[in-house]
C-alpha cells in the first residue's frame, strides 16, 4: 500500500490541455491537419500565426463550439467530448469575437455568466466584485458594457472568464485593435494569473511582442504546427536573430505592430 501511494505521489499532473492529432474541415477545405499541442500547469503557452493558420477554429474544437470529429482534446484529463461538464469547469475562455451583452451592466454580465455555471446569487456577486477588483474596474460594476472602452470591455471578458476559477485559460488575439497602454495592462495581467496562481493560459496571437523568451510556444501555419519549443529554443533552432525573423523563416513576414 505504501508503494502504491508513493507511485500516486510521484505520477505527474496531466498537461492543462492536451491536442492529439486533431484536424477539421469546412466541407472540402482542410482547416486543421493533425495538430498536436498541450499547455503545462501553471505555463504561459503561446500559439503563433498569421491570420487565417487556423487558431480559431482549434480555440473553437477546445470550447466545444464544433464538435472533435477527429483526434482527442482533453482539459486536465477531462475529454471534452467524453465528459464536457467536467472540461469546461477547468476552463475559462476570452474568444477574440466580443461577447458582452453592451446594453446591461459589467456587473449583470458576470452575474449571468455565474448562473450558467450554477453558482449561487450571493456567492457570484462577492466572485464579480473580486475579479472586477482585480482588473481594476470595481468602480464601473453599474455602468453599462457600452460605455467602456475597447481596453476596458476586454479586462471585463477576461474577469469574466475567471469567475468560475478555472485552471486553464484561453485567449484568442485579446489585444488585437487596441492602444498600447490597453494591450500592456491586459498582458501583464494574464501573466500574473500565471505566476501568483499557477493558471495555465493558451494565449492565440500574431502580435509578437507578447511572447517572452522563456515561454511555450507552438508555430499554426495553415493548419499544421511546423515548429514547436520556447521562443529561445526556436531563434536556436532557425538560426534567427530574434523571433520575428524565426517566425518569418517559418511561415513568411510576420504583421507589422501598428505605431
């Protein structure tokens, strides 16, 4: 028995989110072609491409908007077609398409978003004010989402997707469209989930000032992962002098940052 529950000691914790071999299609055309990828605990994982790589059709397969009709995806062990109520509780979700209701209050839509996830009235106000708190717009519960700005509606969806405490979050071009000062906030706010909680985040950009040396990264061009490893290890591997130009070595010229 003691030998037992060392070994149970010892048995590694499964990966945040692992990706076996999945591929999607839209009728003829080949969205995604045997995508293997996975997120550490507690990891900042970014997954790399250019616009139309397929990122959001995988962030679509992971939050059971489309069906996994080939391959496995599973969140801390749990199949999210097998067992989806277990899979999405450890997972919170920031789609790169707006989805706060504009006409209700910040506070109204994270009380909305705790109901789904069966959370009681009193329990999912004292939740809201925390992580409106710690976004820093706890003086904006009662406005309504319209009056915020482009910055501040995406740190109301990122608060939102931790209302339920999930292990894992997901992160779909968050940044894309918004002032310099906007886009600073937001990063270094995921990254602190990371390191004060040991939230493990996908995080879907093209934006490459947003990835740190030492963090996971997977390369999506045109469905295929080409390249995987932290960012450090890629420049090694492509002879690179930096990111970009590694980026650009494996899938062509990389988006310029808007000034």
């Amino acid at each position: 028995m003691a030998a037992q529950n060392r070994l149970a000691e010892a048995a590694p914790a499964p990966p945040a989110l692992l990706v076996e071999d999945v591929s999607h299609s839209y009728g003829t055309r080949r969205a995604l072609e045997h995508v293997n990828l996975h997120v550490a605990p507690g990891r900042f994982t970014a997954l790399l491409g250019l616009n139309g790589a397929g990122k959001t059709t995988l962030f679509s397969l992971i939050t059971r908007l489309f069906d996994v009709r080939s391959g496995r995806i599973r969140v801390h062990g749990h199949d999210v077609t097998r067992a989806p109520g277990e899979a999405l509780r450890a997972l919170g979700v920031v789609f790169q398409a707006r989805t706060l209701d504009l006409d209700i209050s910040v506070r109204d839509n994270l009380l909305y978003h705790a109901a789904l996830h069966g959370i009681g009235r009193r329990e999912a106000r004292a939740r809201a004010a925390d992580v409106l708190a710690e976004v820093e717009l706890a003086e904006r519960e009662r406005d309504s989402v319209r009056q915020l700005s482009g910055g501040q509606m995406r740190r109301v969806e990122i608060a939102r997707a931790l209302l339920h405490r999930p292990r894992l979050l997901v992160v779909d071009e968050p940044t894309v469209g918004l002032d310099v000062a906007s886009k600073s906030v937001i990063v270094t706010h995921v990254r602190r989930l990371v390191a004060e909680r040991g939230v493990a985040v996908l995080w879907a950009t093209h934006l490459l000032d947003e990835v740190a040396a030492e963090d996971d990264v997977f390369v999506l061009h045109r469905g295929r992962i080409v390249a995987d490893g932290t960012a450090t290890t890629l420049i090694a591997q492509t002879g690179a002098a930096d990111l970009r130009s590694a980026f650009s070595s494996l899938v062509g010229p990389a988006p310029e940052e808007p000034a």
